[in-house]
C-alpha cells in the first residue's frame, strides 16, 4: 500500500471508532478507491493515561506506545495520527522515537481555535484529570494569547463520570450529563468557547451535538486535517512539514 497513514488507537477504542466514523464520512468519496489509505493501530492494552500522569507508581503508557511507533515505522507511512489527546504528554518522546512525523492533536485544536475565535479572551477546557495535570492544553491555550478557563470542584467529578463511568464502562452517551457540563461551563464561569481535550468528549459531542455552545473538538478537527494530508499525498503533493511544524507538529 502506497500513501499511507498510521492510526495509534485504543485510547479507548470506541474514541478511535468515532474518530474513523468521522474521516470515513468526510472523505470526498463515490467509488472504494476514493477513501484514503490508512492502516489502524487499536492498542487496547495501552494503560490508563491519566493514572500514570497522577501517579508514576501506576503502569506507565510511554512503552507501549513506543513499541507501536517503532514496528510501524518500518512500514514508513507517511504520517502517524495518535487519537488520544492525554498521551500527548509523552508527545516530545515519542516523536523522537521515529522519523515520521506524529500529528499534535492540541496543537492542530489551538490552531483551529486562535483561527476561528481570535477576539475571545478566556476559553473554557474540559478534558481528563490527566491532560488538566499535564498543562499540555493550558500550556498551548496560553501562548495563543487566550485564558484558560477549568471551572470549579463540581466540574471535573461531572467530566470523569462522563469519560469513565459512562463511555468507557458502559458504552454509553448520557446527552444530559455532557449538556449539562457545557452548559454551566458558559453561564456559570462565562466562556463563549470549550476546549474539548479528551476524545472520548468528542464522542460525546459526535452523539450528542444538539446543544447551543461553540466547543472545539480536538479529534473532529484532527480528523479533518488528516483528510487534507492524506488528500495531498493521493494527489502526489510533497507535504513540506517544515512549514506545517506550527499548525500540525510539536516544537
């Protein structure tokens, strides 16, 4: 297979199906051979993100993720897409593991939002204990020019039972729940704009998008950046990653 792409999934894996649900159905396609050409790394085994970001006597992701890295480089895809926004903790490491360039899901999110939402002063962010921890999204928020917002002790205890107990444990979307979330982070602590920085709330934004807020949803907005990469190397177009190294990559 020719100009290809590689998926690191698993984190979880009904996040990274919402993910291939999204670049499947935005893929410009009337025929099979119009969809791109990508192969899907669903490491399910990788463990919890967050545990390990909290507490670095739980098992640690870094490895896991690594070995994926190196048995897929042999293949040489052209680009890797890691659908979890709180292993980009170990983002500076692991690209330093291969050659090929690994998308930064908050970087291409930030990007997005300082494009689109230039004027707002605070943004809100909602993600898991372990990316809040990590500042990876405070820390890309921040040298946009924007503050960031987390709300209060009654916010996060709502995201966590939205992330685990419901979509992780039970496979499910409580709409009310994720709603309700969005809806007290604008009219209690006054943001106009949601970072949503975990992808299983993108899930929850995929199934539940009837709502009145402006959220930036890092996966959907990776999930259309991947689109154009991939549609660029169909089209025999040399990606100079030189110039993306701002919009797509890490430092």
């Amino acid at each position: 297979m020719k100009d290809f792409f590689t998926i690191i999934g698993g984190m979880g894996t009904m996040a990274t199906e919402s993910y291939l649900r999204l670049l499947n159905q935005r893929t410009p396609a009337h025929r099979d051979q119009d969809y791109l050409n990508y192969l899907l790394v669903n490491d399910a085994t990788v463990p919890d993100r967050t545990s390990y970001i909290l507490d670095h006597t739980q098992p640690n992701f870094f490895p896991n993720l690594k070995e994926d890295l190196e048995q897929q480089s042999l293949l040489n895809p052209a680009f890797f897409v890691m659908v979890c926004n709180t292993a980009h903790y170990f983002y500076d490491e692991l690209q330093a593991v291969t050659q090929v360039p690994l998308l930064h899901m908050p970087r291409t999110a930030i990007s997005y939002l300082k494009q689109h939402y230039p004027n707002e002063k605070k943004i809100g962010l909602i993600a898991t204990a372990g990316t809040i921890a990590d500042h990876v999204y405070e820390n890309e928020i921040k040298q946009a020019g924007f503050e960031v917002e987390f709300g209060d002790e009654t916010i996060q205890p709502m995201v966590n039972e939205l992330i685990y107990q419901d979509i992780k444990e039970k496979n499910i979307v409580d709409h009310d729940l994720y709603h309700r979330i969005l809806q007290q982070m604008h009219d209690k602590f006054g943001v106009n704009v949601i970072v949503l920085g975990c992808t299983e709330l993108s899930l929850a934004q995929e199934k539940a998008p009837e709502h009145p807020y402006h959220v930036i949803d890092a996966q959907s907005i990776i999930a259309d950046q991947t689109i154009v990469l991939a549609q660029k190397l169909r089209a025999g177009e040399v990606i100079d990653w030189s110039v993306a190294k701002n919009t797509y990559l890490g430092k």
